[in-house]
C-alpha cells in the first residue's frame, strides 16, 4: 500500500498539495483546465514480479472533473517510455470511489504508475488517498525459463490484442496452476 505523496508531475498547470489535518489525502487542483492533466508515481516492484491490480483511492470535488486513465509505463531510458498497460477509465464513478483496474503486467525495469485527469473547472478538485499494488512477487522466478518465456509470449499475444482489459480475458492463477499440473500428468503418463 502506498500513499499518494508519491504522485508528481511535470505540468506547470497542475498544483500538488501535500496532506494536512483538514485533508489527509494529496490534492490536485490545476490553474487551467483541460482533458489530459497527468500525475505519476514510481513503484519500487522488484524485477521480475506480476502486477495483477492497481487501486487508487480518490475523492472530486466537481461534477465533470474526473479520473480518465490508469496506466503503467516502463521507463527503458532517460527519453524514452513503452507503455505496458492502458486503461480508460469510461464508466460514470462516484465522487467518493477506489478505482480498481485489473492488468497482467511483468516487471522488467522501472515501473510508472500514470493517472490522467480531465478537469472542467480551475475551482475543482481531485484528492488521492491510498494506491494499493496487488502483485506477485518474483512471478518469473517460479517458471522455468522455457516455460516463462512460452508463456510470456503466449499473454503479451492475448493482453496486447485487446484494447480494453477486463478480468475474464485473462486466466486466473487458479486456471495457471492446474494447466501446469495436467500438463505434468499428461507427460507423466506418456513415459513408459
């Protein structure tokens, strides 16, 4: 679980304010609106883990001011960004709401957590809380090499094909082991 004090941004428009005792959580209001007003937030994942779930914590203060996306962004160099998951945040959320977006996302190198606002007014506000990461922690360790790398491929094919992610495009890590375990007995049965 982290907080949102980690969140930072590089836009000029868009002002932070750090909790106090009349606001626990960050404040972000913006001196000019408008629809893409992006705020970030470095994981400290170790490599090789599997984010399954991001949770974000929020609270707005206007009636069209609101969330638009929660994406993951890998940062490979110091100018240059892949953008490993993207989830437009479409459906109509209440003021008071924790945004869960579910993703299957490996962790090669450093991870950003990006958020996109879209604010109608300069008088509204949005205030982060909590961001909970669901994740596994050394996911590519417990594979086989040859196996990882098969399956590896096997899920960028099915998560990169859709644009927007949802829970039953993925197996679950039910569904991954007992795949793995009729394997095992399938080729247990075939050697004499």
């Amino acid at each position: 679980m982290l907080h949102a004090l980690g969140f930072v941004t590089g836009d000029s428009t868009i002002r932070i304010s750090s909790p106090f005792v009349f606001h626990p959580g960050v404040q972000i209001t913006v001196s000019e609106p408008g629809d893409a007003k992006w705020v970030y937030m470095m994981l400290p994942l170790p490599k090789g883990s599997l984010i399954e779930r991001i949770q974000v914590a929020h609270h707005r203060s206007g009636i069209e001011s609101r969330v638009t996306h929660i994406r993951l962004v890998e940062q490979k160099e110091p100018m240059a960004a892949e953008v490993l998951y993207d989830d437009p945040i479409e459906e109509e959320i209440p003021s008071h709401h924790i945004i869960s977006s579910a993703c299957h996302v490996v962790v090669e190198r450093s991870v950003l957590l990006n958020v996109c606002m879209e604010f109608t007014s300069s008088d509204d506000m949005i205030e982060f809380g909590s961001v909970e990461v669901q994740y596994i922690p050394d996911y590519e360790k417990k594979m086989t090499s040859d196996e990882g790398d098969k399956k590896r491929k096997e899920e960028k094919l099915i998560y990169t094909s859709n644009k927007k992610h949802s829970e039953k495009n993925h197996p679950t890590l039910v569904d991954m082991f007992f795949q793995n375990n009729r394997r095992k007995t399938i080729s247990n049965n075939r050697t004499p």
